[in-house]
C-alpha cells in the first residue's frame, strides 16, 4: 500500500502547492476588494486539509481525536470568512464593520468552546468511534445538537455569500462574470459533498472528504486566477459605474420623457430623481432646448453649455446618442452632460493671459510712441498734441485734457484733445477747472476713476452725446512737486482702466518728465530775451524785432515809430529809499507803460533807466501823443511804499519813419535818443521830437 501512501502525499503537497500559489497571488493583491479575507480563507482551508490528512493517517485513537477537534478551530471560521469575502467580492464592503465581524464569530467562538469541553456536555457530539476506509481512518460521531445549530448557521452565511455571488454575475462584465463563476464553482462543489457526508444522503458514506475536495477544487481555482486575474481586475457593477460616474446621464424615450438618470445628472440640473421620472425633458432642463432637435451629437460636435450653480458659472459639454431595439427601432436617447468647467476655466485663463500679453504688447508699442513723440517736442503745445494724439489712438477715450497748476497756484486749462484734433483751451473757462473732479485729485496724487456729473468744464465736447462720461484722472508730479492732472473721458465704462495703472502711471511719468523739460525750456528762452526784473524784452531780443518790423514797414511802405525813455534823478530814488524800492518802481513803471500801449506795441527795457518802444503802423504824430500820454501815466500818479509817497518823472525822444523813406533802425534810435538828450536839457518831465 506504499503507493497509495505516496499518491496521497503527492496530491496533498500538490494541493497546498497550489494553495500556495493562490496566498502568493492574493498577497500581491491585499488592496483588491476581497483580497484579505480570501488569503485568510485560503489559510484556514490548507490548514483543515492538513489536519484532516493527519487524522486520516493517526492509529491512535486520543490522537484521531485531538486532530478531529483541532479541525473545528479552521472549520468553524471558513463560514465566516466565505460570507466576508462575499460582500467585499462585491462591493458591498460598507456593510461590514468591526461590531458586525463580531457578531459574526460569537457562534463560531461558541463552538470552540463546546468543541473542546464536548465530554462534559455532549451538544457537539454525543459518541465517537473510528472507521477504516482502506488506508485512511476517519471518526465517525452521532452529532448533538450544538452541531446542528452550527452547521445551520455555516450553511446559513455559505448560501447568502453564494446568492450574493450569483446576483453579482448579472450585473458585471463578461470577464468578471467569469470571475463570479470560478469563485461559486470553488466553494459549491465542497458544500455539496460536505452536504452529503454531514445529512449521510449515501448511507455507508461516513468519510468527510470535504478537504480532499478543497485539494482537488484548488487547482482549477489557481487556473481561473491566472486566466481570468480574479484580483488583478476587480469587478465593477453596472450600478456603482453609472451611480458613481462623475458624468450627468439622462435617458429619454422617443417622447422626450425622462425615464433614467444618475446622481450626477440630479446634482448638475439641480433635480430630484423621484419626481423627475416619466417628465418631459424640457420642462425640467429647458436648458437643453437648442439640442434636442438632433438625433445624435457626435465627440466632435460637442456643444458647451453654461449656466449658474450657486451663482457660480459652470460649463458642461453634450453628447447625445439614439437608443435602439433589437430591431432596429428608435426608442429613445442617451444624453450625456461633462463637467468642463476646470478645463472651460483654464482655457478662459489662457485666453486672459494671451490678451493681457497682447496688451502688454499694445502698451509697450503706445509708451515707445508716446516717449518719441514727446522727446521731439520743445513746446507744451507740441507735447499735447502729438502726444495727446498718440494716446487717444491707443485707448477707447473720446477726449484728452490736460490742468496744470504751479506753485498751489489755481488750476488752468493748458489744453483739450479730442479725436478730431487740438480744441483752443481760451474757448473754456479756465476759472472753472476748480469746479472739475478731477481738481481734489490733483494734489492727493491719486490714481482715480469716477464718472463726470458736473463738469461745466467739458460740457463742449460732451453736449453732442446723451451718454454720461467717464472721467480718469491721472495725477502728474516730479518727485513730490504737483504739476497737474492727465484726464480722459471715455463714453463706456472704464473700470477695467483701473487695472492698467502701471500704464497710465507710466504715461503720467513721461508727460510729467516732457511737461517740465518744456517748462525749462521756456524758461531758459524766456530769460534769454527778456529782462530778468520788469519781465520786459531785453535790449538785444527788441533788436531782432525792431529789425523785423523795419523791414516789413520798408516792404510794405508803412509807418513806423520809435520812443525812447529815460527816468529823471531815478539815481536819488536808489539812493534815499534803497535799490529794493527802486526795483519795484520800475516793474510798476513797466506795467504802467504796457496798460498804455497796444497789443502789437513792443516795449523793451534798453538800459539801467531806458525804456525804449517800437510802434509798428504809428506815424509821427500819433508817436508823440503815445509819449505823451506815458509820460502823464508816469508823472501824475505817486508810487507808494510803506512809508512815503515817492513821484517819478520821465523825459522822452521820438522818431519815426515817414513811408518811402530809407532809414535804418540805428538812425532810428540815434534821432530818438537826439530828442531824448533836447528833452532832458529843456527841464525833464517833457517830450521832444
């Protein structure tokens, strides 16, 4: 019988070799659904079949016994850990919690105990003998009733792990229908024959080969894990696939009711699933009105729709497609609704980023422009208008004006740009800049928007359009010196301006830097030809328009005079009442002079008390009355300082050019100066020709 001994071995360490494997597997797949408990399953299984096989073999009946009870250590569990793996098989793991595995293992914990203390009470088994079946031993017992409530109870958890199972295999793919199926065949087979031995359905059968059945069962268990991967590929439900599938899934009929839908779908369209069902699509989506008269939309086509959630934009691509019979009929369709929004808001994102990179680029393109027009510019009416030019052409502003103020001195209008051109700053009331917005941003140096409601200033460019203006103000300054304000109207609204401040700050700082590089520049021409102390020409400056002025009365034969001025003992005002005194006479005589005179009239201080004026189209008489009537302004009226009352006279010479006469601007002032010398001879305070 040796053979028969070592075929059994042979089988057996077949068997565990295979169990082996079927740990091995399990154990690189412990985070599949189910996997734990199956490696534990597979544990208490090779350890009952190891039991068994040494029960089988002992002589010794204390021995058989201990082996036998030992078995019921594995046997008592197997049960439990079937119906565990059962619902983590198929994913239904939230019914299982530590409290409930308790629960679970009190009847077979209960069963150890009556197990092991049976010869005290005899509810597990009443007697016990051995029986010899060829070369095997086995036990044979009249069972008690603490057997039969086991048994019902592991028979019990078997059937519901199994009907869980075979409910699974409907609702799975084909693949992990098979899977289904290899797990129900393992368990199923083992369960019949331990059915028979345990209710001896054939008499005589009284060998549990329960665990040879196991032995022979793993092996086609180990080939169903390799070909099918029973926990490489974990089951899904059809239910947990569309339940838990982040896409919104309607099926309408050919009536567009809706007679399906997911939780996604009730969570985009904000529906309840019991009260939707068998109501027409529109009526509860009306969103989805523009789409339903296609039978199909493809992947290409996909439309996106937008709409609030919580006031917040979400944007859903849809898919749709026909559903048909087996012959062919339309009876409905499948529309399937994608949450885009991430990609929808990153594409928005993209599309913000290349704008604002095209407007870094249109700015940048603007502030080259701007510099070069203001760098070519040497007068603040050049700086304004072809750098107000530039401006408008690169924004959407109607209008560009500019206040300038010095010194915290009032606010004037130094010029208004429109898109059809320079406008005269003159035409505007100056003296109404202070009634303008933007004058309380001016020294408050601040960046501001805000619309314009009473601005008198600028009722002449907005009066032609019934819309209300914006205004921008944009403060301009050197350092912490004001200058004044940049201001743009723009007819729509502007608060997106506000995040170009770096733009308009910019511009602020180029016009600033133009704004007094012209200032300057001014100043230097200005000191150049004029004097420094009555703000007169100076002698070499009426020079250069005298010789002008000479030659267009020649060209055209037109008349021309000269009056020459000199102060009398104006060295004894110096001397008594100090050359402060004396310098303010003189600007005062200065200004009284040009109230006397015309626009076209020039007036230039020649010398230390000279004066000296150029009549252009005044003839000889009219020369002397002009003197006279200085000479009366000077004379009859006192100068005041703080502490006496000071009278000046003057003594005056006159020339002019009679027309068709040759004469040059130096016989000109040479006569004058002749008349100016008889006059101061004659007593002073006179005029003479």
């Amino acid at each position: 019988m040796s053979w028969v001994i070592m075929l059994e071995v042979a089988g057996i360490l077949l068997s565990c070799l295979m169990t082996l494997i079927l740990l091995h597997s399990t154990w690189n797949n412990q985070h599949a659904p189910g996997a734990t408990s199956f490696f534990l399953l597979m544990i208490l299984n090779i350890s009952w079949l190891l039991g068994s096989t040494i029960q089988w073999n002992l002589r010794n009946i204390n021995y058989v016994l201990s082996i036998f009870k030992l078995t019921y250590l594995f046997i008592a569990f197997i049960p439990v850990l079937f119906f565990i793996f059962s619902l983590q098989f198929t994913r239904q793991e939230h019914h299982i919690s530590r409290r409930k595995i308790l629960l679970l293992s009190i009847l077979p914990l209960t069963t150890q105990v009556m197990t092991w203390t049976n010869q005290y009470h005899h509810l597990m088994w009443r007697s016990f003998k051995i029986v010899q079946h060829g070369i095997f031993n086995s036990v044979v017992s009249s069972f008690g009733l603490w057997f039969w409530i086991h048994t019902a109870y592991s028979y019990g958890l078997i059937v519901i792990a199994l009907t869980l199972l075979a409910r699974n295999v409907f609702h799975v793919s084909s693949l992990s229908r098979r899977q289904s199926l290899l797990v129900i065949f393992g368990i199923s087979m083992p369960l019949i024959l331990n059915t028979i031995f345990v209710f001896e359905i054939i008499p005589g059968f009284t060998l549990d080969i329960t665990p040879i059945c196991f032995a022979l069962i793993n092996p086609v268990v180990v080939y169903g894990l390799l070909r099918f991967r029973v926990f490489d590929l974990i089951p899904i439900h059809r239910n947990e696939l569309i339940e838990g599938i982040s896409d919104g899934i309607l099926v309408v009929d050919h009536l567009d009711r809706i007679t399906d839908l997911n939780p996604a779908a009730c969570l985009i369209f904000d529906l309840d699933e019991n009260s939707v069902i068998g109501k027409n699509i529109l009526e509860k989506v009306p969103v989805l009105e523009p789409w339903l008269h296609y039978d199909e939309l493809k992947t290409w086509q996909q439309p996106q729709i937008q709409f609030f959630i919580a006031g917040n934009p979400r944007y859903y691509s849809l898919r749709m497609s026909t559903l048909s019979s087996k012959a062919g009929t339309t009876v409905g369709r499948l529309i399937i609704v994608r949450n885009i929004t991430r990609l929808k808001e990153s594409e928005l994102a993209e599309r913000e980023a290349r704008r604002i990179a095209e407007n870094r680029s249109s700015e940048l393109e603007a502030l080259s422009q701007f510099a070069g027009a203001l760098n070519h510019a040497t007068t603040l009416e050049e700086v304004t208008t072809s750098g107000f030019h530039v401006l408008l052409s690169h924004v959407n502003a109607s209008a560009a004006w500019l206040i300038l103020t010095r010194n915290l001195t009032p606010p004037i209008l130094a010029a208004v740009h429109t898109h059809d051109g320079s406008m005269d700053p003159a035409s505007f009331d100056s003296s109404r800049c202070a009634d303008c917005p933007s004058s309380g941003m001016i020294f408050s140096k601040q960046f501001s928007i805000h619309e314009i409601t009473n601005c008198a200033l600028l009722e002449t460019i907005t009066r032609d359009t019934e819309a209300t203006p914006h205004h921008l103000c944009v403060p301009l300054h050197i350092g912490d010196r004001v200058l004044g304000s940049l201001n743009l109207a723009f007819y729509e609204p502007v608060q997106s301006e506000m995040v170009r401040r770096n733009f308009y700050t910019t511009i602020a700082q180029q016009l600033s830097a133009a704004i007094e590089r012209t200032s300057l520049f001014e100043d230097v021409q200005r000191l150049a030809i004029t004097d420094p102390l009555t703000g007169l020409f100076n002698r070499r400056h009426l020079a250069y328009l005298a010789d002008r002025e000479l030659r267009r009365a020649v060209r055209m034969d037109r008349p021309l005079a000269v009056i020459m001025m000199d102060l009398d003992h104006f060295k004894q005002v110096n001397d008594l009442y100090g050359h402060m005194t004396g310098d303010r006479i003189l600007k005062e005589i200065a200004l009284r002079c040009q109230q006397g005179l015309r626009q076209m009239d020039l007036l230039a201080r020649y010398g230390g008390e000279e004066f000296i004026f150029l009549l252009p189209e005044c003839d000889f008489e009219r020369a002397v009355q002009v003197a006279e009537r200085l000479r009366e302004a000077i004379s009859e009226a006192p100068f005041y300082t703080p502490s006496d009352l000071i009278w000046v006279t003057a003594s005056f010479g006159v020339s002019a050019k009679i027309p068709g006469e040759e004469i040059t601007l130096e016989n000109m002032i040479q006569e004058a100066d002749i008349s100016l010398y008889s006059a101061k001879a004659t007593g002073r305070n006179n005029v003479k020709a």
